[in-house]
C-alpha cells in the first residue's frame, strides 16, 4: 500500500506503508545508529516523535522482546529506506513489520532517508505527518502540522506507581549473574581474595553494614526510564526502588535511599513545571543523586540555569564526548533535542563536567558543594557503546562513601 511523509515545509515523500495503517502527525527526528532498533522503538524518549533511521536497512536481525526497553513501543512512527522482510537472528521473536503491527505503530519504508535526513539538518527538527490517503490537500495538512507539539509527554510514559527492582543476589563461578533470592556473601568475598575483579564488579553495590552484607538502596525517577537504568544498578547488587515522575521528594527521601537517579526522557523540559519543585527539593538533600539526559536538564533548571531546544538534535550511537577532568574520550549512545545553556549556567552552582566533541554542547555537570553529578548522554546503552558504563561506578562509589 502506498504511504506519504508530509513535513510542515510542504515537502512530501512518497513511499510504502509498513507496520500500522492509521494515520499519525508527530515531531520527525533521525536516529544515526547502525543497530539497536529495537530499543530505539520501545526507548520512552521517543514519545511524541516519529524516527528516521538513516542505516539504509533495517530489521535484518528482527525483533528479540528481551532487547525492549520498554513493555511496548512509544516512537509514534518508523521511517526507513528498507524494511527486511526475514529475521535472520536465532533470538528474534517477530518481524518489525509484526511487531509494528501488533503494537499499532505506523511507518513508511522505500523513501529516500538520506535525503530526508538532510533536510532536517538544514532547516532543523519539522512536525509531519505519515498517511496511506493520498488524496490529502496540503492546505488542510500543513496548518495541521505547525500547530502540533507532543505535550507533557514524560505524564504519559513514567510508571503509574512506585515498584521495586531486586539486585542481583548471587554469582555464578565463572562470574556470571544469577538470581538467587538471598545474597551470597561467599561469592563476594571470595572474587576479592581470589583477585577476580569481574566477580567483585558485579556486586559492588554491596555494603558492609553492621556485620552484614546488604545492598545500597537506590531511589530511581522514573520520567520515562529505559529499563536498562535499573538493569545497570540491579547487575551490580542495588536494589531499586522506582517511582512515578510525579513522586514527592518528601516520599523519596522518607524512603532512606543511599542514592538517587533521575532517569532519561521525552519532550521539553520546561514542561515539567511541577518535577523540577520536587527535585529542588532532592538538590537540597545531603544524598548523591546521578542523572541522565532528561534528569541531567531539570536538574540544570531546578538550580536556576536555562535549556534550549537544538536544531536537529543528538540520536544516535556515535556520539564522542570528553570528560573535562580526565581527558578521556568516550563513544556514547544519545537521545535528545534539548541542552543545557551555558551561558546561564552559575560556576557557582555547577561546573561543565562532559562536552560534545562534535558541537561544542554540554554534555554533563559537577554540582559544586554537592554529591551530585549530571550526562546528557546514556552510560547504560544497549546494544552499546559501553564506554561511559564506569558511571555508574562512580555513583556507587559515592554512595558507599556515604553509607559509611
């Protein structure tokens, strides 16, 4: 069947419809990454946009539900240039094209995505509209399409109440995680005597309290969290507890948390008016807190500092960013429309810690006086890159100090 890709500028692409059939008008975005369209379909940070993935084909390797960040997908459309029809992977559960189909998201394929990605480059991230009705007239479509904005999207994607997520209890002899329902202090101690660091890595959220070997307990935020946030603290030994984006501080701090998160997620962070109260209130609490991507930028807004929306964006899994205090270069995964400026920012208050190799762009801050610390971009990339994945390290690290 055929389809069409309307963009605001009145520019049109014809091609074939994939996935779902109903019509959807969305913000158009470009993902640059080679694999991982699976977690880019379920990622909560593409509510409200439609992706355009600029690899040529995509679905060789199909859909495995185990890779999903989320329990269902929350991009509002697919555009590709070929869609394979065969998952040539022993893992693969579906098809994109089933997997579109069962979760009703619409796509088009056959278009030419090189140029689209251009001209989205060019004059900056467009509303469109994908649509299997051609007799469309661009005069109803376009005003349509200059009026849309996603909203407060972050409402629609957090979790509807606070569960918990138990880390990882035990480790298998060769290092590997297993899930045993009490801890085993014995693998523990023995990776440490035995100079294994991969077995000691893997729990190194543990902490010795009162004699006992217990877990450090982390307070995540879920403002559209992919689930590999709480996967990362989990493998290593944290437990998680995650609550809905609209959590009082007063219910996260009464929780005793050694540590707090605030997750990545969609949309314009000045929309989120009542969530940045809130985590002023956490900044005000002497308790590390580490934050990704949307975290990172309602952070910067709750300390007074400003956010702009980008010209096209970062989305992708090629992302070089430098880290101001080592030196070091890092190939990161990144999803976002929206930075820090700054030019508002107070050296007082916080101090650039990440920038983008690329575009000069803030990628992290240090909070001067306060244990916490900010990326824009995602250490617990999946598939990867893995590079940053010593973050979280990092926080746990700080809130052993703490626990201490």
């Amino acid at each position: 069947m055929q389809a069409f890709l309307i963009l605001e500028d009145g520019t049109v692409f014809e091609g074939k419809q994939i996935g779902s059939q109903r019509e959807v008008i969305s913000e158009i975005v470009f993902n640059t990454s080679m694999a991982g369209y699976p977690e880019v379909l379920t990622d909560p940070s593409y509510a409200g946009q439609a992706v355009c993935m600029t690899y040529p084909l995509i679905g060789n390797y199909g859909v495995c539900r185990e890779d999903m960040e989320a329990k269902r997908p929350w991009v509002d459309g697919l555009i590709v240039r070929e869609l394979s029809r065969v998952a040539s992977n022993f893992r693969a559960d579906m098809t994109v094209q089933e997997f579109m189909e069962a979760y009703d998201v619409p796509g088009i394929a056959g278009i030419d995505t090189r140029a689209l990605t251009k001209l989205l480059r060019e004059k900056g991230t467009m509303n469109g509209m994908i649509a299997t009705n051609g007799k469309f007239s661009l005069e109803e479509v376009l005003p349509r399409l200059r009026v849309y904005s996603p909203g407060k999207v972050v409402e629609k994607v957090t979790c509807k109440k606070k569960y918990e997520v138990k880390g990882v209890r035990t480790l298998e002899e060769n290092g590997a995680v297993s899930g045993s329902a009490r801890f085993c202090r014995e693998d523990y101690e023995a990776g440490v005597q035995e100079k294994r660091p991969s077995m000691v890595r893997k729990l190194s959220g543990l902490v010795e309290r009162g004699g006992k070997l217990e877990p450090l307990k982390v307070a995540l935020l879920d403002l559209g969290a992919k689930d590999n946030i709480a996967a990362s603290l989990a493998s290593r030994g944290c437990d998680v507890t995650v609550y809905p984006a609209w959590s009082a501080a007063e219910e996260i701090l009464g929780d005793t948390p050694d540590g707090i998160m605030l997750s990545n997620g969609p949309g314009d962070p000045k929309e989120c008016g009542s969530i940045i109260k809130e985590i002023r209130k956490l900044y005000e609490a002497e308790i590390p807190i580490f934050a990704i991507c949307l975290g990172h930028q309602l952070m910067a807004l709750a300390t007074g500092a400003d956010t702009y929306k980008m010209k096209y964006g970062h989305r992708g899994g090629n992302h070089p960013v430098k880290d101001l205090r080592t030196g070091k270069v890092y190939i990161s995964s990144q999803n976002h429309g929206y930075a820090v400026n700054m030019d508002r920012l107070n050296p007082q208050v916080a101090t650039p810690a990440f920038v983008n190799v690329n575009d000069g762009t803030n990628e992290g801050l240090i909070y001067v006086g306060k244990d916490i610390f900010t990326v824009q971009f995602h250490p617990e990339a999946c598939p990867g890159p893995q590079d940053s994945a010593d973050l979280f390290e990092r926080f746990i690290e700080r809130m052993k100090e703490r626990a201490y």
